[in-house]
C-alpha cells in the first residue's frame, strides 16, 4: 500500500506540472548525472566520433581501392608490355593490385639483371627473350606483396574491433555507478518515491544506451569492412596466378 500510494502521489505531482528530479530533456539529464558518468558519458563520445571517422575514411577507401582495380585490370589484360603497366601504375595508387604488380616486376627485373639480360618488356614474348631463374622467386615476392597490402586494407579496423568489445563494458560500468547512486538516494531518504529512484536510474540507462550507441555501429562495419579485405585478398591471389602464368608462358 505504501508503495502504491508513493506511485499515486508522483503521478500527481507530474499532473500538477511538477517535474520529477532528472527527468528534463536529455541534455540537462546528462547535466545533472555525477562526475563519474559524465566522464563515462564522454569517454563514450570520444569512442563513437573515432569509429564514425574510421568508417567514413574506410568507406571512401575501400571504394577508391574498387574502382581503381577494376581500371588496373582492363590496363593489365589489354597491354602487350609490362613497361606500359607500370606506367600507368602511378595513376592508380588506390588498388592494392599495384603493389602485388610491382612487387613481381621488380623481382623479375632483378632476376633478370643478375643474369645480364634486358627487362621483360615484352610479356607476348620475343626473339632472344630473358629466362627467369627461379619463378619460385616470383611467387615468394608476390605473396609478400599481396601480404603487405592486406595489412594496409586492415589498418585502423582494429580500432573498430576495440569499440565494439569495450564499449559495452564503458556502458555498464556507467549503469552500475547509476544504480548504485539510487540505492544511496533511497538510503539516505528512507523512500523507495519514484521521484528519489528515477534519476539515478536513468543516469544508468543513458550510460547503457550511449555504449550501445558506440558498440552497434561499430560491430556492424567492422564485419563489413572485413568482408571487403577478404574480397580484396581474393582479387589479389588471382591477380598474383594470371601474373605468373603469364611469366612463366614467357619467361621459362
């Protein structure tokens, strides 16, 4: 009886115009909340605005890097010669293509010159054309390429990874902190009076909310994001056999 008439009289005191304690638009609930939410509120912050700055960068990344490979490849299958390639490498830096191509160009080149012979200009093959010595070399040079690039596509999707385990950790530290300020409240009134609980269960619950504001997000394109290097390391390991059929077509 006792709670039920506490819970009558705080609705009535709402009918009356009278607000509970904490209950005011979001922004003066985060004002009033204690020094240790707030600081949990904003370490919360700070870890969603970076994981929303790594999307984006990622995001736009990822699509440079897709339209570039597709160009890379059209460039690659229609020239006769690597030296026309490489030259239009420069144009086409987002792909990670380029690195595997003149990772093997560079190691055929210097396989070439140990041995005194010309540059393999001329992938159709020719009169009097080089021979590699080791196609394994090859191999080794363009897996270490396609290794690196993978690395480069990863980077910063560990921060992601981070936000998305911690955050909802952050979050609960902030609801225990609200939880316990209203057990105190309680306490120290003697009154389980919605208006003496709600604030500081609301301090909680904006606490959970914001780390599942930062995690969600995060969680979500990180497994996006991975999906794409997958894709990319695909394209990469055909690129690296087309480029060996094709050295050791007209090379061996």
């Amino acid at each position: 009886m006792h709670t039920r008439g506490s819970l009558v009289l705080a609705l009535q005191a709402q009918g009356d115009g009278t607000p509970f304690a904490g209950s005011g638009d979001l922004i003066r609930l985060i004002a009033d909340t204690t020094p240790i939410n707030q600081a949990v509120l904003a370490i919360l912050l700070l870890f969603s605005v970076a994981s929303w700055a790594v999307i984006f960068q990622k995001f736009w990344s990822f699509r440079a890097s897709e339209r570039d490979t597709s160009r890379f490849l059209d460039v690659f299958r229609r020239s006769t010669k690597f030296s026309e390639v490489q030259a239009a490498c420069p144009s086409l830096s987002s792909t990670p293509l380029v690195g595997v191509f003149q990772a093997g160009y560079a190691e055929m080149n210097a396989q070439f010159r140990a041995a005194g012979n010309p540059a393999p200009a001329n992938p159709a093959g020719a009169t009097g054309r080089p021979i590699l010595k080791s196609l394994d070399g090859v191999d080794r040079a363009l897996i270490r390429a396609a290794t690196s690039e993978v690395a480069k596509l990863e980077r910063r999707m560990t921060f992601l990874a981070t936000t998305a385990s911690v955050t909802p950790f952050i979050g609960l530290f902030g609801t225990v902190v609200g939880i316990m300020i209203a057990f105190q409240r309680i306490g120290a009134t003697g009154s389980t009076n919605l208006a003496v609980v709600a604030p500081g269960i609301s301090e909680a619950l904006i606490a959970t909310a914001a780390g599942l504001f930062a995690a969600i997000p995060a969680l979500v394109f990180y497994n996006h994001f991975t999906h794409r290097v997958k894709e990319f390391s695909g394209t990469m390991d055909d690129f690296a056999l087309e480029f060996l059929n094709i050295a050791e077509r007209n090379f061996t």
